[in-house]
C-alpha cells in the first residue's frame, strides 16, 4: 500500500492537504513594539525548569503585534492571499538557560489555522484571536511612517478584549527593543494518549530567523491596556512602567531550530 505524505496534518496519498508546507517559511510585515515592565515574580511564574528569570531587568516585557503575509518554499501563497496572510499578537519575556540569554514567547494569538500549526511545530503557545492594526499607506486618510503617525492596534479572544494600544511615531531609532532581541527559547509539549503517562513529548529548543532583513525602525510613544478575561491570564502581566513602543517593517526566514534538552521541564501531561 502507498503511504501517506505531508509535512502537517491531514495526511494524504498526495501531501496536497497538508495545513503548512515543510520549511523554510518567510514571512513579511509589519510590527508594533510596546515594552514595559511588569513584577518579575509574574514573569518567573511563567518559565518552567530549567529556565530562571533574566539577570538584568527581569520583569521586562514586549508586546508585539504583527500583520504577516507568509509563505513556504515555492511562495505560492503569495498568489492565494487567504493561505498567506494573518495577524498576530504575542508576549514575549526574557529568561537564563545555562547562563545564556534567550527570550520566550508566554502568550500567542492569531487568526489563522495555518498560523497555530506551524507555531505548535515552532514552540509557541498559539490560541485563536481577533487582531487588528492600523495599515500605513501613503496616499488618502491612512497613516505614513513619519514623525507623527499614529496607529491602533486590539487584541481579542473568545469575544473578550484583551488588550489595546495607540502608538504615535516620533524618530527613527537605532533598534527595535531589546525583549524580543534574543534566540528563543520554547517548550514543545505534547501530552501522552496514555492516562498518567505524562508527556509524550517535551522538548526545550532554541530557535530563531535564519534569515533577517528590516526597514528603518521608529521609535514612538504608546498607551497599552491589559483587559481581564475569563480563560486568558496576559492581564497578570500587568504594566507597572513604559520603558520604549517600536514600529518597523520585516521579513524574515525560519528553517528549523535544535534541542537543547529533553525530559526536563517539569511540565505535567495532565490538566
């Protein structure tokens, strides 16, 4: 019998349902940065073992929207515009693995299937959202990026807002933030199919761009709000200070990570 093909589920006799394709995946677009500080013990609370808080400013925290249009190796997407683009919104801390520094994705949403299949593959904690960012463009009523500009950007799930922000363009800048400026550092868990087995996998893995290119980033001005919610924990997260917001254009290349370890996280397979 013939087998069956795909990178992702389903798999079939053709592989021509699979949700993503095999990597390389690029991705192009749009990002809002807003960094603040929160209390570090909510930070801690959220990094299983072997990972510690960061040694410097551990209760740093960035909060990225992202309007993406994304694609495998032949680009095809591109072309069929409903499998390319997405938005997303996602937390990112900072922690310590082996004296090194990494950051780490603690809370995703985005709006796309295709989007939480390949993060489940990447490490990122995906759920559903409803994500929204103001769009620049250089012609009518929508916003250049220029000394400034002004763009909106919300974030909701499951009905509920859960967070919103206006950031305001003041000058280019040298960087893009330093929170989400690190190799990532992620779990891939999956629970066995096995009552009271525990993890079927768990994996800790480092990964990141393989390639990177990007616009001139603009530093801004921002006004963020966390919203309480009934099944989402990032209002834990809560601002305590404003440290920088960030808007810059990418596009980036991802092609795999490598493990770090395995089997030692702590995390439980049961709820």
């Amino acid at each position: 019998m013939a087998g069956v093909r795909g990178f992702f589920h389903p798999k079939t006799a053709t592989g021509g349902s699979s949700l993503v394709p095999a990597p390389p995946w690029y991705y192009s677009g749009d990002l809002i940065t807003i960094e603040y500080r929160t209390e570090p013990e909510r930070v801690a609370e959220l990094l299983p073992e072997p990972l510690e808080l960061a040694d410097e400013d551990p209760g740093a925290v960035a909060l990225i929207w992202a309007d993406w249009q994304s694609c495998g190796g032949s680009k095809e997407e591109l072309l069929d515009p409903v499998r390319a683009q997405y938005k997303e919104c996602f937390a990112v801390v900072r922690c310590t693995y082996r004296g090194r520094t990494y950051s780490r994705c603690v809370y995703i949403w985005v709006d796309k299937d295709f989007a939480i299949a390949r993060g489940f593959h990447q490490g990122y904690p995906k759920k559903l959202g409803s994500i929204h960012m103001t769009r620049p463009h250089p012609f009518g009523p929508a916003p250049r990026i220029e000394a400034g500009a002004a763009f909106g950007a919300t974030l909701a799930a499951a009905d509920r807002r859960l967070a919103e922000a206006v950031v305001t363009l003041r000058e280019p800048a040298a960087d893009n933030g330093f929170v989400n400026s690190h190799p990532m550092a992620h779990h891939r868990w999956l629970p066995s199919i096995e009552k009271g087995k525990g993890l079927a996998l768990d994996e800790l893995i480092e990964t990141g761009a393989a390639s990177f290119e990007a616009g001139q980033p603009w530093a801004a001005d921002a006004d963020l709000a966390l919203f309480e919610a009934p099944t989402e924990e990032l209002a834990r997260l809560e601002v305590k200070e404003l440290i920088g917001a960030y808007y810059r254009q990418v596009g980036v290349c991802w092609d795999g990570g490598s493990l770090l370890e395995s089997g030692t996280s702590g995390a439980s397979g049961a709820e």
